[in-house]
C-alpha cells in the first residue's frame, strides 16, 4: 500500500528560504503524479502544483507560478516543495498526494504545516 | 483558474440523504468526466470518495455517489451517519496545461 510521510512542522521568517519533502512508499514511484495542495488556515484547498517523476514533468497553478518549485528525488523516493524567499501569506498546511494528472488524488500525506511571521 | 462554486452548507439527519452541488464551466466539469470528491475531518487531511465523477475508491461505501449534468457535479451521501459530518470539496480538470481545480468546499452537519 502506498504510504506518504511529509517532513515535520516549520516556524519561519519572512524572506526566508525553505524546503519540505513527502516520502514515498510503496510500489512504482516513478508511475504517478505527486502532487501539492496548499490549505490556508480555516479555508479550502488549493492546488499549487503537480510532478511526474518518471521524467519530473511538472505543471504549476497559473497562480502560484515562479513563488514554489517542485522537485523530486527518484533515489529516495521523495518529492520536495520548496520557497526561495517566504511570505506570511504563505502561512498553511501543506499536503502531498499521489495520483494522476487530472488532478484525482487518491493517496495524501499527513500534511506539513508552515508558519511565516517576524 | 477560478474555483468551482458549492454552497457553504448543508445538513441532515441521520438516515436521510444530502446532496452537495459543485458547479464549474465547459473548460472543466463540463468538458471532461475528471471529477472528483473529497472528504476532510477537521485536523485530517482529505481523503478520495469518488473520482471520474461516479467511481468509489476499494472501501469507501455504497452510499456516497457522484453524478454530473452540464457544467454542474454533485455528491449524494444517502443513509447518512454521524461519521460523515466533514467538510467536502469538490475537484474538476481544466483542460491542458493545468491539472485540477478545487471547489470552494461544503461543510455537512449531521442533526
């Protein structure tokens, strides 16, 4: 059975840099989209992005374009979701999620969340 | 890509049905048959309830289905229970060069 593990929660400033993984367990990695879904607090979800690592295809939300970049490491099985420089509107929970490029996720990580503030 | 609209609400007793309507546009719900539903408890991340507009994942129950006519999806969840109170939030491809986009969300409170 398909498992994701997203790294734990993080406490930054604005401006600063950061990164966060979703590892992958289970069969065929390199056969499914993964994808990242931003929920602010008490709101919906939004979806930010989505890669494919058997050639790291990726697509990104019209929206969040050039403020997130979405890598993976087909080594250890991981996707990463990472900001060069943060915002406090950046502020949420983030979850991976497996699936395809339709945006059908069936699989969902425990969610990592974000805070930004000085 | 705008999100798909549901209403903010909706409500019913135990044993009863409710149904939640997600409606989008002809460049998404009602361009392609990519939709999606998901379940989230509060603190939980979502989880998959139907996906292709009426298909179940392995183990979600019979009584949650999906249909679609024109621009507008929707999900039943018949015989309801106090487990399925949640807030529910519906998802649509848009066509190429994006993947999906969520709607707005529907919070369902069992009486």
């Amino acid at each position: 059975e398909v498992q994701l593990v997203q790294s734990g929660a993080e406490v930054k400033k604005p401006g600063e840099s950061l990164k966060i993984s979703c590892k992958y367990s289970g069969d065929s990695f390199t056969g499914y989209w993964i994808g990242w879904v931003r929920q602010m607090p008490g709101k919906g979800l939004e979806s930010m992005g989505i890669i494919y690592p058997g050639d790291s295809d990726t697509r990104y939300s019209p929206s969040l374009q050039g403020q997130v970049t979405i890598s993976v490491d087909n080594s250890i099985t991981t996707a990463y979701l990472q900001w060069g420089s943060l915002r406090a509107s950046d502020t949420a929970v983030y979850y991976c999620a497996t699936g395809d490029s339709y945006g059908q996720f069936d699989y969902w990580g425990q969610g990592t969340l974000v805070t930004v503030s000085s | 890509q705008s999100a798909l609209t549901q209403p903010p609400s909706a409500s019913g007793s135990p044993g009863q049905s409710v149904t939640i309507s997600c409606t989008g546009a002809s460049s998404d719900i009602g361009g392609y048959d990519y939709v999606s539903w998901y379940q989230q408890h509060p603190g939980k991340a979502p989880k998959l309830m139907i996906y292709e507009v009426n298909k179940r994942p392995s183990g979600v129950p019979d009584r949650f289905s999906g249909s679609k006519s024109g621009n507008t999806a929707s999900l039943t969840v018949s015989g309801l229970q106090a487990e399925d109170e949640a807030d529910y939030y519906c998802s649509s491809y848009a066509g190429s060069n994006s993947f999906g986009v969520f709607g707005t969300g529907t919070k369902v409170t069992v009486l």
